[in-house]
C-alpha cells in the first residue's frame, strides 16, 4: 500500500463510489429469481379493522399476476411502485433507499418492484418514461412522482406528501408484515450474474482483473451502464495508485499529461466541477489534443454518473465543438 492510498480512498468517496457495487453478494438465492414470477402472500380481506392487510414483507416484486392485489390495498395504504433496471447502479442505490424509508414507516406505505428490462407490459401500462422511475397508486389510479435517483431528504418528502394526501382521502389502513426482521426481503434487486467475476475481483482487492472482468462485460453488452461506470470508476483509480496528490494538486499543468492526471486528482477529492473545468479550459485552445481531452472528459463523466456536474460539462463541451 502505497503513502497515497489512505487519501485516495478516503476522498474519492466523495466524487466516485464503489462501495454500493464492490460490497454487494457475490450470488442471489434461486427464491430471489422465484419471486419475480409469482405472487406475494396477501390478504385482501381486513386482518381485524376495515383497511388493514397482511403482506408477508413491506417490499414485494411486481408482477402482472399480483398488480390487481396491490390495486386493492391501495384503497386503504398507498402503494409506491419502483421500475427499476439491473443495468443502473444509481437504480440500485435508489431502491435501497426506498426500501429503508418505506420499512421505517411501519405499514402506512408499501413498496412494490418491476424489472423494466423483463416487464414491458408494466412499463407501457404505467406510461414509464425513464429509469429508475417511482409512481404511486391511491385508491386504483397510478401516478408518477419522480424519475432518477434522489438524495434521501427529497425521497422522504416527497413520501411524506404522499401519505398525508392518503390520510386526506380516508386511506388510514395499515399493513402488517408477518416474516420476521430476519426474513425480510433484500433491499436490491438481484445482481446480474455477468458482473460476479468483476465484483468478485473488486472484493479480493484486485483492481487489473476487475478492470479486465468488467471489459469483457462491455464488450459483450457495450449498453450495460453498471459495467461502463465500474470500468470508468477501477481505471481512475488503477491511474492514481501511486500519483504524489499534494505535489500533483499544487502544480501548474503544462502538458497535456500533466492535465490529465490533475483533472483525475481533483475529481478523487470530490471537486467534481473543478476537475472538468481543467479539461474544458484546454480544450479550448489546444486543438491538437481535442481527441485525447475528449476521451478522458467522457470517461470521467461515465465515472462520475448522472449530475449536474455532467450535465453542465457535457453542455460546454458541445458548445465548443461546435
């Protein structure tokens, strides 16, 4: 381990994150793939007071041979409805995130889970439009309520809205859960089996066989976003291994190396802007080198994932191209 590292990693968390991939199971139990198919354990008739269910967990997957159950509960508790894609890792973040905040409702809300990519009969009847995206059903009728992962302040309003509009119109039923803790559902849709050597290789410490791992993934599936960043994010890091941070981040870049590698720093320490700044800057008057700053710009941006940060580059670099 290099003096860097400790540094590394304790900043780059801050601009790129691995954890959410790199701790992940390796495997998922053949139930897991089971419940995508079948219908949850529900009690549509009241457990004791008019409006009450009982559902064996607070998150479910969504089906078309179960969506008629939930339509019923959601006269009485509203049902949040996740479309989620396997192929996004802020998907993935953003279902563990809303998997956390239903729990800790304790039965006023209920989450149900559709893969977009095997549930095209969902996805065209709820008019989804983008991935991940989150829709609520009150009272039978479906509504959309955000699309793209979100910090979890804006997930808990927009949840706290949506339970007090429930209690407006007489939805006060509660669910309750009949697993114990223990059993309760997985808070991630299941990982996709093309990408356990690369995880497996991230979680033995082995960044040049994870970079490899993942490279093949693209190369066989050159759409699926989970590997793009996770191979954008272990070649950032393979970059920085044994770079001196302090003196690189005090320089003066001259070259277009040098430029280069300052941008990669910067972005390690959370810096985001600054970073794509420097790369712009050059761009922008070094035209020879446009094809190489362009590479390395569209790499950290697949690195960094969706954002305002990107979203404001992206637009600068095509106003200078063209």
């Amino acid at each position: 381990m290099t003096n860097n590292d400790a540094f590394f990693r304790a900043n780059l968390a801050g601009a790129v994150d691995l954890s959410a991939l790199k701790n992940r199971a390796e495997s998922q139990s053949a139930s897991s793939a089971a419940t995508s198919t079948g219908a949850p354990e529900i009690s549509t008739e009241p457990s004791g007071e008019s409006g009450n269910f009982e559902l064996a967990s607070l998150v479910n997957e969504l089906t078309t041979f179960n969506l008629r159950s939930f339509m019923a509960i959601s006269n009485s508790v509203p049902v949040l409805v996740e479309f989620y894609t396997t192929r996004s890792e802020h998907s993935r973040d953003l279902s563990m995130k809303l998997a956390r905040l239903v729990r800790s409702a304790e039965g006023r809300i209920v989450l149900v889970r559709a893969d977009a990519d095997s549930s095209p009969e969902l996805v065209k009847a709820f008019e989804v439009q983008a991935l991940p995206s989150v829709h609520v059903i009150l009272k039978g009728q479906p509504v959309a309520l955000f699309t793209s992962d979100q910090p979890e302040e804006a997930i808990t309003e927009v949840l706290t809205k949506v339970m007090f509009a429930a209690g407006q119109n007489g939805m006060n039923g509660t669910v309750t859960v009949t697993e114990s803790p223990e059993e309760a559902a997985n808070d991630q849709p299941p990982v996709s089996p093309k990408h356990i050597a690369g995880i497996t290789a991230l979680n033995a410490g082995d960044l040049a066989l994870a970079e490899k791992e993942f490279a093949a993934v693209l190369a066989d599936s050159p759409a699926d976003v989970v590997a793009a960043e996770a191979l954008a994010q272990i070649r950032l890091q393979i970059r920085l291994e044994d770079v001196d941070f302090e003196a690189v981040l005090a320089s003066e870049p001259a070259s277009l190396e040098e430029t280069l590698l300052k941008a990669d720093c910067v972005l390690a320490t959370g810096e985001i802007d600054v970073a794509f700044g420097l790369i712009l800057d050059r761009f922008a008057t070094e035209f020879g080198e446009r094809d190489a700053l362009r590479q390395r710009l569209l790499e950290l941006f697949t690195a960094v994932g969706a954002g305002e940060a990107v979203a404001n580059a992206r637009k600068k670099l095509t106003m200078l191209m063209y």
